[in-house]
C-alpha cells in the first residue's frame, strides 16, 4: 500500500515538474493549510459559545491561532522551496527554482493529512471540555492572550495531543522521503545528495513538533 502511494507521488512529481506556474500548487498548500485550522477553529466557536467575557481582544487571539496552521505550512513550503535550492547549490544542482515550487507543494502532503489528523483529535478533546465562564479570572496572567493560552491549555495539555504532536514527526519522515524526491528531479543531483537536503530542511520541521510537545508537555 506504501509503495502505491509513494509510486503515486513521485509520478505526481514527475509529471508537475516542467509546467507552468504553480498555482495548482498554491491551492494543494492552502487546503492542506485549512485542514489545520480546522481544530482551532473549532475551539473558538465552542469558546465564544461558552465565555461571557469574549471581546474584541480574545477575538483577535483566536483569529491568530486559527490562521496560523495555514500560515505556518506556507512558511514550510518556502522553507523547503528556498532552503532546497540553496543547499542543492553545494551539490553543483542545476535547475530554476521555480521547479522547486512546483515540487516541493507536493512533499507536504503528509504534513496535510496529520494536520487533519490533529484537528480531528483537538475536536475530540474540547468536546469534554469545561471551559469556565470567565476563564480571564483564573487565567495565570492579565490579557486577552493569557487568556487564550489558558483555554488552549485546558485540552492542548492532554497526553493524547502531545502524543499526536509527536506523531508528527512521522508524517514529517514521510514528507521528507518526498522533498528528497522534489530535490533529485528538481536540481538534477545525486540521491543520496537529495536526501541529505531533505533531512535538513524536513529534521528542522521535525525539531519543531518535538519542540512544541515539549512545550505543551511542560518541559520547555
């Protein structure tokens, strides 16, 4: 089944290589972005629903939260985009890097699918939640953003949601098998060169998760 799929996406790949423009591409990245924000989202609506105390400031925290998925897996499109063709430099790859956008919107796919995976597991752990009347009152700290940490906290905190953070790094190997694949047909190097690119634009990703479930774990 593995070997279908990723059969499937190096054709994919192939065949995207030589087209024009990327905006195929563009709508691939901001729907797999969506898929993210789904599960935030769902934690505003179900905290405006809850709070009575919901102004204009927690609006904006929980629009900022909401989008950032979205924002974040463009930032990694450019990170591999960019981050490739530089370090696909040192390895003498030939080939403009509007290849590359074409080629690497492809590789965070897997990042997509956990996205939804996350999502999912976030409405699962805020449908139980009691999420207080005023949670600016025992938030621990002043403002509209200590507040929204604080309600996060209240389902983002469970093991099940560090455990799914660190289930990312998974997808994270997935998409780098990928990236490694966007690279070798992109810039025309070795595979062993392509998969060194991958591994350090696709392990900083990884770092990040693991980071964040530190995070949401207590540690860091």
């Amino acid at each position: 089944m593995f070997r279908q799929v990723a059969a499937y996406m190096d054709n994919k790949i192939e065949r995207r290589l030589d087209r024009r423009g990327f905006s195929l591409e563009a709508v691939l990245v901001f729907v797999c972005g969506l898929l993210g924000s789904i599960g935030f989202a769902y934690i505003w609506m179900t905290t405006t629903n809850e709070v009575s105390d919901f102004g204009d400031g927690l609006t904006y925290e929980f629009i900022a939260s909401t989008i950032a998925p979205l924002l974040l897996l463009f930032g990694l499109w450019i990170w591999y985009t960019v981050g490739a063709h530089l370090l696909a430099s040192h390895y003498r790859g030939r080939g403009p890097i509007i290849r590359l956008f074409r080629t690497t919107a492809w590789a965070l796919i897997p990042v997509g699918i956990w996205y939804l995976i996350r999502s999912i597991v976030i409405v699962v752990l805020f449908f139980s939640v009691d999420i207080p009347e005023n949670p600016s009152q025992e938030a621990p700290g002043i403002g509209a953003s200590a507040t929204h940490d604080y309600i996060l906290g209240l389902g983002l905190e469970d093991p099940i949601y560090i455990g799914t953070l660190l289930l990312g790094v998974a997808f994270t190997v997935w998409s780098g098998y990928l990236l490694s694949t966007a690279v070798q047909r992109s810039k025309n190097i070795e595979q062993g060169d392509a998969r060194k690119v991958a591994g350090v634009l696709s392990g900083a990703f990884a770092l990040y998760l693991v980071w964040s479930a530190l995070g949401y774990a207590g540690i860091a």
